[in-house]
C-alpha cells in the first residue's frame, strides 16, 4: 500500500482540502469584514439621525420656554386684574356705603366680612349688608 501512485493521490486530496479550507477561510473573514464595515456604515447613519433629533429637542425646548414665559405673564396679567376688582357694599335700603378694593381699604374689608355676598359682573363685585 505503500505504492508512490497511492500516496501522490493521497496527498492530492489532501492539497486539495488545505486548498478548500483556504478559501472558505479567506471567504469567512471577507463577510466577516463586510458585516464590520456596514455595521459601522450603519453607526454613522445613526449618528446622523441622533444629531438630527438633538436640533428636533433642542427647537422644541426652545419653544416651550418661550411658550413657559408666555404663559407665566399671562398668569400674572391675571392675578392683577383679580387684584384690580372693584367691590361694592350697599345696605338694605340699596344705598351705596363704601366702594373700592378691599386691600386698600380697611374699613371696607370690614364691611365685607359683615355684609352677604350678591353678584359680580366683570371685575366688580357686589355685597349686601342685611341689618
């Protein structure tokens, strides 16, 4: 068995398969290779849209602070306007005893406290004082 015509068809199969292995080697690290460079491809796509969607949020938190600013002075408009009311006091005989804004004036917070409440209209109030 030990004939050279044995042996050289041996060692041609042999070659054959270091040949064969060779090759599926060189073609596993090519997609190897490919798969990490369009992985990367991808991370860079990625990170354009993650920069994308940061001037997205960034414009958006611009509006809303400027929509907060907004939406404080309108609150603040309000509490002035509540502040601004007028209130009136009247006795039984609908005669008119003190008008004003009550956190100026003393003696009418008083009567306020004193008299029942009746209406408003826009920012005036109207009390009744029943004696």
């Amino acid at each position: 068995m030990k004939s050279p015509i044995v042996n050289k068809t041996k060692n041609n199969s042999r070659s054959n398969v270091r040949n064969f292995s060779a090759i599926i080697a060189i073609m596993l690290a090519a997609v190897t290779l490919l798969q990490a460079s369009n992985l990367k491809s991808n991370e860079l796509a990625e990170s354009k849209m993650s920069i994308l969607e940061m001037e997205l949020i960034s414009e958006i938190e611009q509006f809303l602070a400027e929509e907060e600013l907004s939406l404080e002075e309108e609150i603040v408009m309000e509490m002035e306007e509540d502040a601004a009311q007028e209130i009136s006091v009247y006795d039984n005989d609908n005669n008119l005893l003190a008008s004003g804004n009550p956190e100026n004036n003393d003696e009418l917070r008083k009567l306020v406290n004193q008299a029942e409440y009746l209406s408003s209209l826009g920012n005036k109030e109207y009390y009744r004082i029943a004696e």
